[in-house]
C-alpha cells in the first residue's frame, strides 16, 4: 500500500517552510507528504477522506486560535450547493507516440506500451 516518502520539489515552493526549511505549513505538504501508491480507487479515496478529517484538527495557518475545521464550518453554508455529478470533459482521439506519449495541448503524457502506434481515447 504506502510507497516511500518523496519530498516536494522546493522549486514548487510547497515542500518547505519560513525560511527555506522542510517543516511548513503549506497545503502542499500537508496533503502530498508522503507519496502513497495504491491498488485501486477505492485506496486513494478513503485514505484522503482521513487525512482530510486529520488536519481539520490543525489550527488554521492564517487563523491560529481557531481549527481549520471550525473555519470550515462557518464558511461552508457560503458555498454553492452540488447538484449533480461533473460530466463536462472534453474527449477526442490522439495518436500514441512509439515511444508511449499521447499529446494533449502542448503536453505529452505517457501511457502504457500496449498502446503504442495507436489511436486512444483521450478525455480532459
């Protein structure tokens, strides 16, 4: 299940503190420390739930003598009800490169060998 600890590259500003030192208090950090790998959906799902649960105990960075779940509850009937679920993805079919990348935009991402040479499915 959980994978090794990666560190957050510091050139993305999340995996440090004041000062340039590991230990802040970014959300970066806070949600991506440590890399977690699992077998399915189901994983990523209920472990994020808990860690969410988790740091709602925290006391808010900006708002230290109040919890980041007591902000969250005084702000949350401000928010826009959800309705129904998201179905606004953009698809179309790409070519796999042979060396396994699928353009999109101006990114390439990679994808597994069996499709190289084909066309794919791709959604956004």
């Amino acid at each position: 299940m959980p994978g090794r600890a990666h560190r957050l590259h510091p050139g993305l500003g999340l995996g440090e503190g004041p000062g340039g030192k590991p230990g802040g208090q970014r959300p970066g950090e806070w949600l991506f420390t440590p890399r977690l790998a699992f077998a399915g959906f189901a994983g990523p799902n209920a472990w994020l739930g808990q860690r969410c649960r988790d740091l709602a105990g925290r006391f808010h960075p900006e708002q230290g003598d109040r919890r980041i779940a007591d902000v969250f509850g005084e702000g949350r009937p401000l928010l826009r009800p959800f309705t129904a679920a998201f179905d606004g993805y953009f698809g179309q079919a790409v070519r796999v490169s042979s060396t396994c990348l699928a353009a999109y935009g101006r990114n390439r991402h990679s994808v597994p060998a069996e499709h190289a040479g084909k066309a794919v499915p791709l959604r956004a």
